[in-house]
C-alpha cells in the first residue's frame, strides 16, 4: 500500500491524528496541520516533532496551497453544538469567527482536492441540533462535493466501549469518496468495557495543589444544595474507584464533575494560595495526567504547558482509542481500493 497523505484541521493537540497514526503506522504522512490556539499548538508540537508547520485560522488559508493529500482528518469545533452549550450552530459567534461555519471550510478545501476518505468528530448533540437540520447540512454538503460526491457513514460511539473509563458520546463522520466501494464499512464492535477510575489513577500520591480547600468544598456544596431546592441536578460530583468517569469537559465545572476521595497524600500544606485550609477528607480533581489517560492517550505523551491549558485541551480532545478503531476500519476498505487499483 503506497503512503497515504493526511491533512490535520482543527487540530487540538493531535488526538486525531495519533489514533489514525496508530492504526495506519507507517503508511501514512501528515502533510498540512492547521490549529489556531498557541498553547495547543506548543503541545503538538512537543509530541509531533515533524517539519511541518501549524497553520493558524483555517479561514485565511487558500485551499490551493494546502499540498494534496488522501484522508482530510477534522475535529471542528463542536461548541456551536454541544448539549452543554447554548447550541446556536451555524450562526454561533465567538471571537469574531462563527465557529459552527468553520464546517464550511473542511468542505472548501476537500472540495477543491478530493481527498479519498474525510473524517470528522463531533459531539453528539450534532445531530438533534435544529430538528436535525444541521445534520442534514453537513451530510448533505459531503454528498455533493465535486466531482464524484461521498458516502456518508455516521454513527454515535462511547468511549467507555473502548479501552477508557470515560462516559463520553461523541458522533464520528466517515465519508468515503463515491468511487471508492465502501459498502463494507462497518463502525467498531466495543473493544473493551471494563475499564474503571481506578485504572487510570496517578500510580503515586498526588501534590497537595490537586486537593480542594475546606472554603471551595463548603462552596460546592451550598451551590449543589441551592440546585437540589430548585430540583436540579447541577453541581459537583464525587466518583468512586470502581466507577466510570463523567464525560470530561473543558468549560464550567468540568473539574469538579469527576472529583476523587484519595487519601493517599498525607502532606496537606498548601502549595498554591488558597482559601482556607485543604480539605481533611481526601476530596481532589483529578490531576492532566489521568485526565489524558481517560482519553486514551499513552503515558509517553508530552505535557509542557501549565494545568490550566492541559485541562482544556483534554478536555476538547477526542478519545484515542476510539479514533484508533475506526481508522483501522477505515483503513480495511482503502487496502481493498488500493490492491484493485493497482491491478
């Protein structure tokens, strides 16, 4: 099988492209990376140590002088459509850029060189959005790209089915090129469900930083309590060992959704400036590590910029695993086009 191109939209921190690096080895070649956030940007880079160069806004880029590539890879934002945001899709606006939009540009830009398989990953909330009709935009606009169109194959998947213990929903888009037989594509079996919390902790007691003040605790719990009065179910979350985690998220509360009873450290000074004391109960956030292993990525991958970047881009990356299972599937039906193209 010759080397296959790939292109990065969107990039994040390269969740994409390293389940698809995964599955395909050395068979494939990044060629064109694009990811407007400067921190993201420092964490691909330490962990992608390639010559190409990070494009910024995709919009101010010419397809044109994007080099030709086979496989388009594009986790675009999925705020516009996130149950959790306010779900305004293509008419969301943020910074100037209309983040829901920026689909426009995955299909600018495939439209122009054709590739031989796009791929896409979005929230699940993609397709109820407006009825549906927001789905039906973006299937609909993957169909009819020149010349020859796509098969578009989507499905919902749970990343707790696939190696990590996170219950995490995400849509992913598979659209094959129309010449391409793809007939036999089939999405992942769940590969694995057994995973638990407990499987992704720090091996090793974790710094006191991690630990929630006495204050911040005391806090957390008056906001649930005023939610649970008003019938809501909105507040923080304590998980146990033996548990799955909530999906992790970048925004909000998304720390204090998957917080951990862990007695394990036992030197509770402060080591930031807190409020009070840390709390005597052993309640702690989950550290960057554990949250990048709830996404699957192996221990061998960088951490360079400071926790609070980490924590958003964990949080905005997709789950390696699941990524990695259905490239493999995907990468089943391009061995079978390329043997028949050589023929």
């Amino acid at each position: 099988m010759n080397k296959l191109k790939s292109i990065d939209l969107f990039a994040g921190i390269g969740g994409i492209r390293l389940g698809f690096d995964q599955a395909f080895g050395d068979t494939i070649k990044t060629v064109f990376i694009s990811e407007w956030d400067e921190k993201a940007q420092q964490t691909y880079r330490a962990n992608f140590p390639d010559s190409v160069e990070i494009a910024g806004d995709i919009t101010q880029v010419d397809e044109a002088t994007i080099p030709a590539f086979d496989i388009c890879l594009a986790g675009f934002p999925c705020q516009a459509f996130s149950l959790a945001g306010a779900r305004k899709g293509f008419t969301d606006d943020y910074k100037g850029m209309s983040r829901g939009t920026l689909f426009f540009d995955v299909a600018r830009i495939c439209a122009h060189h054709k590739p031989k398989v796009i791929f896409c990953e979005n929230v699940k909330g993609l397709t109820i959005h407006d009825k549906g009709r927001t789905f039906d935009i973006i299937e609909g606009a993957m169909r009819t790209l020149p010349e020859k169109g796509y098969t578009v194959h989507a499905k919902v998947l749970n990343s707790k089915d696939y190696g990590v213990p996170q219950n995490r929903e995400r849509i992913y888009i598979v659209a094959f090129r129309n010449d391409i037989d793809s007939e036999d594509f089939e999405f992942p079996q769940p590969t694995d469900s057994s995973k638990r919390i407990k499987d992704i902790l720090e091996e090793q007691p974790v710094s006191a930083k991690y630990y929630l003040s006495d204050v911040y605790l005391e806090t957390l719990r008056r906001h649930r309590a005023r939610h649970e009065a008003k019938g809501h179910g909105f507040g923080y979350e304590v998980r146990d060992w033996e548990d799955i985690a909530g999906a992790i998220v970048c925004g909000g509360m998304g720390r204090e959704r998957n917080l951990l009873v862990d007695k394990r450290q036992t030197d509770l000074t402060p080591v930031t400036k807190i409020k009070g004391s840390v709390n005597t109960e052993g309640i702690r956030k989950m550290t960057p590590r554990e949250w990048a292993r709830l996404q699957g990525y192996p221990d061998s991958f960088a951490l360079t910029v400071a926790d609070v970047h980490l924590y958003k881009q964990f949080g905005n990356s997709v789950s390696v695993p699941v990524i990695s299972a259905i490239a493999k599937q995907i990468k089943i039906i391009l061995d079978v086009y390329e043997k028949g193209a050589t023929k």
